[in-house]
C-alpha cells in the first residue's frame, strides 16, 4: 500500500493550490439556509468543475408542486447536482450537501470570506461541509491519475441541498432517492462526506424530533392587558417544563459511541422563541420550536409523548390554554452495519496514512445517512472537518486535514478496487 499512498501524495501536492482555492471560492457563495440563497450560482460552480474532470453531468431541479411539498424552511429553486464518470463494475456514489446554516454574528473574521489564518480556512461551511465536497471531488481525480478509474468504477457525485434543514423528506439526497438517481441498482456503497475528524468514521446517527408549538392568546391595548389573553404567559408555563425535562436528560448517558462525545446524553433544545406583533399590544400567538435529540437507547415514540405531555397536562388545567403542534422532522436512531469491505477499506486507509486505528461511532447529530440507509444501500460518512465546529462562530478546516482526507479517500477506494478484483 505504500507505493499506491506515495504516488497519491504526489498527486495532491501537484493539485493542491486548486484544492484550496476551489474551497474558498466555494465558500465565497453563501448559500445560507434558510431561506436557501444562491443555491443555482452554487450548483453551477461545481458543475463546471465536474465537467472539467470529465464527468457527464445533470442539474436536476424541482417542480413548483414539488417545492411546496418539500420544502417547507425557505423558498426558491432548490437544485441538485448528478455527476458521473466511469462505466466500470463497483458503482460508488459520493454525497455532499452545498446548504449551510446562517452565519448568525460575532465572527472575528468575514464568514463567507474564506481567509486563511495560520493554515485554517475559515468560513461559514468551511467544515460543514463545503470542505467535504472539495474532498470528494478531488479524491476521485487523484485516483483518475493513476489508475484507470472509468474502467473499473461508475463514479457518482450527488451534490445536494436542504440538508441543513432536515425533514422526513427534503428537496436533497431524499429527492434523488425517490427519483432513481441513487438506488440500489446503481448503487454499491454511498461514501457521505460530512465532517467527523480525519481519524473518525461515521455509521450513522442518533434519532431526533424537530417541531413547533404555537400557543395562541387573545390580543388587547397594554394599557388594560387584563381584557386579553397573553400568549407568551401561557407559553412562559410550558416552557418552564420543557427546561426541566432538559435538566432531567443530562443525567442520562448512552452506552454507544457517540461523536462528539457531548452527545452521549439526550438534550432538548427551546431553538426560537418568536412572540407578539408590538410591546404595547398583548401578545395573541406565541410560537416556539424544539429539538430533541434522542440516543440510541431511547424511541421517538417515548420522546414525543413526553412533550406532548406538557400540553395535554397544562390543556386539563387551564381550559383557556390552546395549542397547535406540528412536527417537521422525526426519526429513530440509524446504525449502518460495519462488517463489509467498505468499513474495511477505509480502515485500512486511515491505518496507513495516520498511523492509527480509526474511531468509529454514531454522529451526535443527524445527515442525509438516513435515507440511503432506509433505501438498503450500504453507506459510510468520511470528512475533513471537524464536527466539533459544524454550526459553529469562526468555523474551519485545517488545509491539512482537507488535504490528508483526500489521500484516505483516494487510497481507500484503491483498497475497495483490489479487493473486489475491479482494480489489476
């Protein structure tokens, strides 16, 4: 295996001022979600760079009826990107989502600059995951170099939106499942390329319940409130109790591997609280959104009868208390099976290259694994960033780290190609 790292390491050193440009132009476009903006300007970006790579490509995008059943955090066109290459036997299919959540404030440094700050390229989506799809990208070039990779594999890149805002269905990697783009037909293994940690494999991730509570009041003048029926009092008394089921989960700890290992206790997280049309008027809706994340050990069927609970406890004690509660996202805990030649071949890459056994484990959070591991298609997850910093103020990716997943990702689908015979 040393020779087939060396000539991959030479590969990369050759491309890697394109490496990093291409990521910090990718970073440049910030296609913020929500609402979705500049999501078209963002496909077409890495379209070009498939094309450049020799792969045929598509931009598949939705209908106006599809969009509304779809897409419910955001509006505007919502593209995917299909890229392949290769007529050979073992199909791979890569995964990467172009969205990023809002860069919100308190950057030290512009978030869709992407500056680079002693050897950190720094930017919203910079871990999450624009530097994914760099990586994948790339990786399949520097093999393209070597080897003979269209004779011996059909390459796949979906490069897809709205992961970000999750859903039982969503205009992304769901999309593409439902329409045949990824399928168990066409379809060996899917390699995700969400952030983990270079020396980190993914095999799925823990379940989580995403919803809305509006609570609805009656409006008055301020200067006499009591003839109305404040809102945001009556949402104050529910969530006083969603805080202490809060409290009472973080005494509670998975057995499982858990990355990061933060995520080891359940949580359930009050995300926006929005109340009222005027200070001067009394409040008449008030709605709040939540997340629950469960571990493995816990079932969504447990977790929404505990919130829902609350409501039905505080309906019973105050006849005027009335409520609408909807969900957006719901799933159990995923668990994709290790004992295949995919785990193994990355293994055996990371082992090589780092010098190290790698860390496997269930994400703390939840991506697109979920839908091909529904659709019975093997799946792995491989990134350069770091999970720690998804979400977060001054995300980054170390150049390294970017250009050492490249080489794992190479070299592992060399290993894959070996082993199923695709590879002389």
């Amino acid at each position: 295996m040393i020779a087939i790292v060396e000539r991959v390491e030479k590969e990369i050193e050759e491309m890697k001022d394109d490496i990093v440009e291409d990521l910090i132009n990718s970073i440049r476009i910030p296609t913020e979600n929500p609402p979705g903006e500049r999501y078209n300007e963002m496909v077409s970006f890495y379209n070009r760079k498939l094309i450049a790579f020799d792969y045929s490509t598509e931009v598949v995008k939705l209908s106006e009826d599809e969009l509304k059943k779809l897409v419910r955090l955001g509006k505007g066109d919502r593209p995917n990107l299909v890229g392949v290459i290769g007529r050979g036997k073992l199909k791979i299919t890569f995964n990467g989502h172009y969205d990023v959540v809002p860069a919100g404030k308190g950057w030290r440094v512009d978030p869709f600059k992407g500056e680079i700050v002693n050897d950190k390229i720094y930017g919203r989506g910079s871990s999450d995951m624009k530097s994914g799809i760099i990586s994948q990208i790339y990786a399949v070039e520097v093999l393209r170099r070597i080897i003979r990779l269209e004779e011996s594999f059909t390459i796949t890149q979906t490069i897809v939106c709205d992961e970000e805002t999750v859903g039982n269905q969503n205009a992304g990697t769901y999309y593409l499942i439902n329409k045949g783009f990824i399928s168990r037909e066409n379809t060996d293994y899917v390699v995700f390329t969400e952030p983990a940690g270079i020396w980190r494999i993914l095999n799925g991730h823990r379940g989580a319940l995403w919803g809305f509570i509006k609570v609805f009041g009656r409006k008055a003048h301020g200067g006499f409130p009591q003839l109305g029926i404040d809102a945001i009092r009556k949402a104050n008394e529910i969530l006083v109790k969603y805080y202490e089921e809060a409290d009472k989960l973080k005494s509670i700890e998975s057995n499982y591997k858990i990355i990061p290992e933060a995520g080891k206790n359940p949580s359930l997280l009050i995300g926006t609280l929005n109340c009222g049309d005027w200070m001067n008027t009394v409040a008449d809706e008030c709605t709040l959104s939540f997340v629950r994340r469960l571990i493995p050990e816990e079932r969504i069927d447990d977790a929404r009868g505990k919130i829902l609970s609350v409501l039905k406890e505080k309906e019973e004690k105050d006849k005027g208390f009335r409520y609408d509660y909807t969900e957006h996202y719901a799933v159990d805990t995923i668990i994709e099976n290790t004992n295949n030649e995919l785990y193994n071949s990355f293994s055996l890459a990371i082992e090589e290259i780092l010098g190290v056994k790698p860390e496997i484990g269930i994400s703390a959070g939840t991506f697109d694994m979920r839908f091909t591991h529904f659709a019975n298609i093997p799946s792995i997850n491989y990134g350069p960033g770091k999970i720690e910093l998804a979400h977060s103020t001054d995300e980054y990716v170390d150049i390294k780290d970017l250009l050492t997943s490249i080489k794992v990702i190479s070299t592992a689908l060399y290993v894959l190609g070996k082993k199923y015979g695709v590879i002389s």
